[in-house]
C-alpha cells in the first residue's frame, strides 16, 4: 500500500461514517407528529383549492415560475400537510412557521381541506431544475454526499436521499428545488428565523455552515432529479 493511498481511504472512511451517522441521527429523532399517520386526501378537491387560492405563487399544479416561491409538485403530502399545519395557528394563535403570506392564505382551511391540497399537490410532477454555478458544483457534490468530517456535518444524502426525493413522512424532496429557496431557507434555519424543524435537527446542520457551503449544496441539489 502506498503512502499516497492512505488519506483518501481515511477520507472515504470518515465520510462513510458521517453518512451512517446521519441516517441514525434521524432515525432517533424523527418527531412523534412525523411518524406514518394517514394522510389522505382528495386530490380533486385539492385542486380545486390550488386553481383558485395557490395558483397565484404556486401554479396550479404546485411547479412555481419564481425562485421566491417553492415548487410543491411531487413533494411528499405528509411534509406538506405538516407545514400547513406549521404555518396555520396553534391554541395560542401563533403559528409554528412563521411567514407573512402564508399564515393568512392557509387560516382558513380545515385539516381536511389541507389533507386535499396535500394530496393534489404530491400527485403532480415536478418539472426539475438545474445546477447554475460549475465553480461550486464539486464542493456541493461533496458536502451532499459525503459533508465534511472536520466540522462534524453529515450528508445531505443521510437523510434526504443519494438522488434527493426523501424519505415520505420524514423528510422533504429536494431534489429539483429552487436554488435560491433552498439557500434562503438554510439560512433561515441557521439564524433561527425558522424553527419548525423536529429536535433543532436542521438548525443544528445549519449553523455549521458557511455562506459559501450553503450556496454551493442549494445549487448541487437544484441539478438533481
């Protein structure tokens, strides 16, 4: 064995071992209200609701024009559901996400009616993205696959997927998501802006982070599909 063998077979090592360490960090903390519940719902009702309520940021089918707003075609119904859940008020009235727009669109409809448009939104397909900034593809590839042993950040790839669809009930689709959305949102996550994530999990990855890392992994998950 050649000296020059070794690092990277301690790298492949260490990388091995932060995904596997993802995938039993989830696994521990998946949230009560994240466990398999039924989620059914009428998608014909549902898209009723889209037509004439979510088209305007959204689209009809859930495939929005604008990186300001993410695309829901495809997505799993349970992580919908629950973020309807998140943005509509609790007992105390606060809502668990906060965001301006859509804790008013969503106080109006029942757990059903959210059921509906879950369902609609998760029998649509996604139309992909794209991976826009080549000088940052390699260290997104890295930090999805693999994340960085130095820092104690696991895989992207942990949790979400080798190619990004998830794991239903658990934890979104990404793959295919606006670039711009998903640095937005780790950043909301990493200064605390959002906070509707199960046991601090993402928070926790986030503040990790730097500007540049979460560019970087927001445009590599962005190309896949």
């Amino acid at each position: 064995m050649s000296r020059d063998s070794i690092p990277l077979k301690v790298s492949l090592l260490s990388a091995a071992v932060l995904s596997l360490a993802a995938g039993a960090f989830a696994n521990a903390h998946a949230n009560e209200a994240d466990k398999p519940a039924s989620y059914a719902g009428d998608p014909a009702k549902g898209k009723e609701i889209a037509a004439t309520v979510c088209a305007a940021c959204h689209n009809p089918d859930g495939n929005s024009a604008t990186p300001a707003n993410p695309k829901l075609a495809g997505q799993h119904a349970a992580y919908l559901f629950k973020q309807m859940k998140n943005f509509k008020g609790g007992p105390d009235g606060k809502p668990e996400r906060v965001n301006a727009i859509m804790n008013g669109m969503i106080a109006p409809y029942d757990e059903m009616q959210m059921k509906d448009l879950a369902a609609w939104f998760a029998s649509q397909k996604q139309v992909g993205g794209e991976a826009k900034d080549r000088n940052a593809l390699e260290l997104g590839r890295k930090l999805y696959r693999a994340g960085d042993a130095s820092k104690g950040l696991p895989a992207c790839a942990g949790c979400h997927g080798p190619a990004g669809k998830g794991i239903p009930v658990q934890y979104p689709r990404i793959a295919g998501q606006y670039a711009e959305y998903l640095e937005a949102q780790l950043k909301a996550f990493r200064n605390g802006e959002r906070a509707n994530d199960p046991n601090k999990m993402m928070r926790m990855i986030a503040i990790k982070m730097t500007d540049a890392e979460i560019h970087a992994v927001a445009d590599y998950i962005a190309g896949l599909y």
